[in-house]
C-alpha cells in the first residue's frame, strides 16, 4: 500500500502541505495511523506540483523520504496552489526504482494509486486495457499502478472526462480481480478526482482550498471520511461525492 495526499487553495509550500503537519508524509511513511495493508512506506516518495500555469513539475525518489538530505531545502522553498505527494509502499512485482513512485504524470495531469493489483501483470489477458502491444511495452514501469493510469490515460484521449475514465477502468479492473484495491488519485492544476475502493480515505475543506488524503495529516475536526466505494470530484469550492458506478455489483 502507499499514502498520498492532494492539495487545492491558496499557494503554500510544499513543506506546509506534505511533511511539516504532525503526522504529514513523513510521519506516514514509518506510521501511518490509518493503513489497513502494510505498515512501512518506505520505498520511495515523490512530489507534483504547479507553478501557476505552469507545469505539473515532479520530484520522486526511490528512497525513503525520511532519508532524502535534498528535501529540507527544496519543500521549504516550493510553493503552489495544486500540490500532489506520495509515499510508496511496492507491490510484489513491481520494480523499485524512481520511474515507478507516484506521481506518474501525463500532459497536464498527475496520478498515484494506493492499493494493488493481484496478478496485474496478466490484466492485459484479461480485460480490454485500450493499449495496444507497444503501448504495454512502452509503460513508464512495471507496476500496476503504471498500467492503471495507461489504460485511464487511453480513456481520457478517446474523450471521456476524468471522472468517468476512472470509473470505468475501476469497474473493468473490479470485474476480473475482485481483491483489487483501487484507491486512486488523478488531478490537474484545477480539479481532483479520487476513489475508495480497498483503504482509507479522508477529505478536509477550509475557505477556498481542500485537501483529500489517505488519512488525516493532522488532527483538526474538520476530517471527512470518504465512504467505501464511492468517488470524489472537487475543486478548491466545490466538492461531489457519489458511489462508484460498479457499487452495485460488488455487494454494497
């Protein structure tokens, strides 16, 4: 498993939002208080964020994040108003190594997964991922969490809206690995797209800005549960909260 933690509002930096609250990124990385799968993320850590119009620009280390001497100086300095960040927790199979720690990133959008896939490395035999065989050979690792955001990434180019792309490969991925956990977060500079599907999931708001998260990165009142397999859509004002379109055939 991993945690990750999304950010929309007024700019701050990424040392406000990620490793400076009392039980932020780094205190999840060795204790996370929420975790239902594994205890230790302690293999790998990264960053998005954008600069106004500008970016996503990413940082992303295949090291624990408590041990990166880089980070006292960089979070402290880097501010922005859409900030996503992750700390990761390998999947059996996957390769560790800095192209497979969140956030993955394509265009103008950013993506981590918080969950596993059982068996992801014969999804392709098993459900239409929308890639063709080049495309799997081309992904940015091997990981599950690289062939989610591939085949929502296919979704997104065909024309269907964030929201919905997720949804459906969520339900294509549900259908065939019933064990799967789907927690996902897909987002740009404006809107933040997550799912519970398999572990926590937490959301706060405040005047203008919102944070959505796998648990509470501090201990403020103002923490929501998410309920299990439901999906968010928010911006920095508006937030929609709804069961997942595949709901129904998973029993609840």
């Amino acid at each position: 498993m991993c945690r990750h933690l999304a950010y929309l509002g007024p700019p701050r930096t990424l040392a406000e939002l990620l490793t400076d609250p009392p039980h932020g990124l780094c205190e999840q990385s060795f204790e996370p208080r929420c975790q239902e799968h594994g205890r230790v993320n302690a293999d790998g850590f990264g960053f998005g964020w954008w600069d106004g119009d500008e970016g996503p620009y990413r940082y992303r280390r295949a090291v624990p994040i408590w041990s990166d001497a880089n980070l006292a100086e960089l979070a402290p300095r880097v501010r922005s108003g859409a900030a996503l960040g992750t700390v990761r927790d390998a999947t059996t199979g996957s390769v560790l190594d800095e192209a497979s720690v969140a956030p993955f990133r394509s265009g103008r959008y950013l993506f981590s997964h918080n969950g596993v896939v059982p068996n992801w490395r014969l999804l392709p035999e098993d459900v239409d991922t929308s890639l063709s065989g080049s495309e799997l050979l081309d992904l940015e690792s091997l990981s599950d969490s690289a062939l989610l955001w591939a085949m929502i990434v296919a979704r997104i180019h065909d024309g269907q809206r964030v929201d919905k792309a997720v949804e459906t490969v969520i339900a294509l991925v549900a259908t065939v690995r019933p064990q799967a956990r789907l927690n996902l977060l897909v987002m740009d500079s404006g809107e933040i797209v997550a799912t519970r599907l398999g572990d926590s999931l937490m959301c706060r708001r405040g005047d203008g800005w919102i944070r959505i998260a796998s648990e509470p990165s501090d201990d403020d009142e103002g923490w929501r549960e998410v309920p299990q397999r439901h999906l968010v859509r928010a911006t920095a004002t508006t937030v929609e909260v709804r069961a997942l379109a595949l709901a129904d055939e998973l029993g609840t």
